[in-house]
C-alpha cells in the first residue's frame, strides 16, 4: 500500500486516535474544576483577610512586627476555616512612609483533584488587602455654645457626652501623634482666652481699664462705675490689677463699632501698633471655660469639656473666630505644628449653638450681629477650611438661615468645594439629636477606607 493510499485509508485506528485525544481533554476540563475550587477558597479567604486587616488597623501602632504577625495569625485562621486550603502563611507589613498604611497577604495551596493528571499536583493560592489612612491628616477645631440657655432640656449635658464620644472617634482615627489635632472654644458673648495671659502684649486692656477699678475721693452718693464718671465727678480712678482678670475678651475692633480692617472677622496677626487687632479684655460675668489650643493630649481636652458650664448671651460670630484662629495661630493661639508636607491636611471647624445670636460686643439686635459672622463665615470658606454646622433647636426658634449659608466643603482631593453646602448644615430638635449628629461627622472624618 503506497503511503497515500495508507494516509487516505479511514478503516480502524480511531479508538486508539481517540485514546490519544482524550487525556488533554480531560486535563482541561479537570483544570476548569480545580479553578473553580480554587477561586471559591480565594474569595473566602479575601473576606476573612479584609476583616482581618480592619481589626488590625487599630492596634498595629502599638505592636512589634512579631506581636502583629501572631495576631494576625491568630484573627486570620478564626475567620478562615478551609479543610482545603493548606500551607497558610499569613505576612501583615506596617507602614508609615507617605501615610500610615497595613498590607496584610496570605499565600498557600490547594491539592489538585484533576490537574495532577497533568503533571500538576498543586495549585497556589493567595490575597492581599490593604487599609489605608491615606496620607491625610485632621486638624479639628470645636466652636461649643456654653450660653445660659444650654442649660434647658438637658442640651449641655448632650453636648458633653457628645463632645467626648466624638473625641474618642478622632483619638481612635489617629495612629500617630502627629495626625489629628483638636481644639475646643467655649464660647457665650465672649472666649475666655486663659487669666494667665494677662502679660500678653496682644491683649488690648484699654476698656477694661476704663471699667474695672473703684473711684476715690469723688463728690456724689453714688459711686461712679467707671473711669469716665468718676472723673466727671471729681473723683480719681484707681485701677484694678489685671491679675482679677477673669480671662474673658470681646470682639476684635473698635470701642464702639467694628474697625475699617473688620479685624472680628479675620485672623490678622495682633500688633500693639494697630490696637484693633488686639483682643480687648472684658470682665465679662458669664466667662466661659478657657478655650483650648490645638492639641494631641486627649485628657487635657475631655477635662475640659466635663468642666463647661452654660451661662450667657449667644455670640456665634466670636466662637468661629477663635475656632478658625487657633487652626491657624496668633494671639492666644500658638503656631500650630508645621505641616509636612509628605501629607495633605483637611482643616475642619464644627460650630454648634442652640439659638439664634443676641449680643456681640457692639450690637443686641441679631441682624447685625448676623452680618458680621456671615462675613466670617464667607472668609473660613476662602480659606479653605470645612465648616460644620449644628442648629440644636429645641425651643422651636426660627430656621438659622445664617447657618446653613455658613456651612461649607472646601476642596480635597476628588472633592469639589461647596459652598454653601447643605450636607454640611445640622438641624437638630432634641438634645439625643447632639450625639447622633456628632457622631455622623466624626465618622465622616475619621472613617478608613480599604483598598484591594
């Protein structure tokens, strides 16, 4: 038979053709099952690393590489129970070059069932994940309402469990020292900027030495209250000493109306030369607690806020001032840390007031007390600084149009600024509504986001 005839001949050989055939078939469809196998013990082992790496996040600052490890280890294998998955190897790696970061990954190998025919007998599985605080860091300033009417239907204590829990929440966002920073400003009519101050030569003690002090040898039966009278009445003014400073101040200005700089409204560095923007000490009667500067010392911040006491007129404008101050320094706010430049910075202020303003250093009618804050307000958003607002309205007052139109977003990576932002305005009308509003914002700020 010549070779064509042979090659053309369709008699016999096709069992031993179809032998032949079949093996890589079934290697592929074996291989297909292994896949499959091998993909569903990956996507368990995703989830249980995803959980692991959120529970890890919280403590591995505080761990050696070896502790981190063991944990992770064990937090791993109480998740993942897989009678397949063999050979585990969990690797967690933390960081924080550019932003603190955890990079949990867990490599092992599956048995073959099918693959084996094949010349394989194992197939390599694994996963990373991956929890990032980015590289952003929170400089937070609190701008609490601690007026007398705080005191109705439970708000200041609402406030302060508030306050705490919502430090916790920024405490807990931070790994190190240096990525959240917080500072609190009770705020009535006026801050109190600390008694011990009193050598500072930002303070303007001009009116308060016109106010505080007795009149000697004066020709009356009434005793004359200030400098003025009692000169008036042929007396001599005897000042008193400004170690009775309660630590109180007003509005940066003028004696009797707002400056032409609108110093009340800006964060100008004070200078004797210019004494507007000096802050004018005031023997204010309901003083509030000292406002805090920026600062990482947790206990000194929730000391204070145990300690506020409401009592007061309503001076929104003064409270934002001061919290927009301390983010940035001058006068009784030190220079706040430098910022590295490694990280990006969001810059946030939270306003909370329970009513509507009644007296600021000039004005008693809200109108005019409003127009200067919303001037603040529009200069904290050029700023670039995130204002929150909170409306604790439990008296049924009027809507604080001038809150909402306070309220802004300012721009961030993939995120666009808005102002007025609405999303960014709280009304509440119970004083349970403090905490659940507080803690939806020190969420927001706080929050991790994992990555694959």
């Amino acid at each position: 038979m010549s070779l064509f005839r042979f090659m053309k001949d369709r008699r016999g050989g096709v069992a031993p053709m179809f032998a032949l055939a079949i093996i890589p078939v079934f290697g592929l469809v074996g291989a297909a099952v292994d896949y499959s196998r091998g993909n569903s013990i990956r996507a368990g082992m995703q989830s249980a690393l995803d959980a692991t790496a959120l529970a890890m996040a919280k403590i591995a600052p505080g761990l050696t590489e070896a502790e981190l490890k063991q944990k992770s280890n064990d937090y791993f294998k109480s998740m993942f129970n897989h009678p397949d998955a063999k050979n585990l190897d969990i690797k967690p790696n933390y960081t924080t070059t550019g932003g603190s970061q955890l990079v949990i990954s867990v490599s092992g190998s599956m048995d073959t069932s099918f693959m084996k025919l094949m010349g394989f007998s194992s197939l390599n599985i694994g996963s990373t994940s991956t929890v990032k605080w980015g590289n952003s860091r929170l400089r937070v300033a609190l701008a609490l309402d601690n007026t007398g009417s705080m005191s109705d239907d439970g708000k200041m204590a609402a406030l302060k469990d508030a306050t705490n829990k919502l430090l916790t929440q920024l405490k807990n966002a931070a790994t190190n020292t240096a990525d959240v920073y917080v500072s609190i400003i009770p705020f009535s009519k006026d801050v109190n900027v600390d008694p011990s101050n009193r050598s500072a030569n930002w303070i303007d003690w001009t009116d308060w030495n016109a106010k505080n002090g007795t009149c000697k040898d004066y020709d009356g039966r009434n005793e004359p209250s200030n400098e003025s009278s009692c000169e008036n009445a042929g007396g001599n003014w005897k000042r008193a000493k400004h170690s009775t400073w309660n630590g109180c101040v007003t509005d940066r200005g003028n004696s009797n109306a707002p400056s032409s700089g609108n110093y009340d409204t800006k964060v100008t560095t004070p200078s004797s030369s210019t004494p507007a923007t000096q802050f004018s000490a005031e023997q204010y009667d309901a003083c509030p607690q000292a406002a805090l500067p920026l600062t990482n010392t947790w206990s000194t911040m929730t000391t204070l806020v145990t300690n506020m006491t409401p009592d007061g007129n309503t001076n929104q404008g003064i409270g934002l001032a001061h919290a927009w101050m301390s983010l940035v320094g001058g006068g009784p706010y030190p220079t706040p840390p430098a910022k590295d430049t490694n990280y990006t910075y969001q810059d946030v202020i939270i306003l909370l007031t329970d009513g509507l303003n009644t007296e600021n250093r000039w004005y008693r009618d809200q109108n005019s007390i409003d127009t200067r804050q919303q001037m603040t307000c529009d200069n904290v958003n050029a700023a670039n600084i995130t204002l929150y607002t909170v409306h604790v309205n439990t008296g049924g007052d009027p809507a604080s149009n001038l809150l909402k139109n306070c309220a802004g977003t300012a721009p961030a990576p993939n995120v666009l600024r808005k102002y007025p932002d609405p999303e960014k305005a709280f009304v509440v009308t119970s004083s349970s509504g403090i905490g659940t509003v507080f803690n939806q914002i020190g969420t927001n700020l706080s929050k991790l986001r994992i990555a694959k």
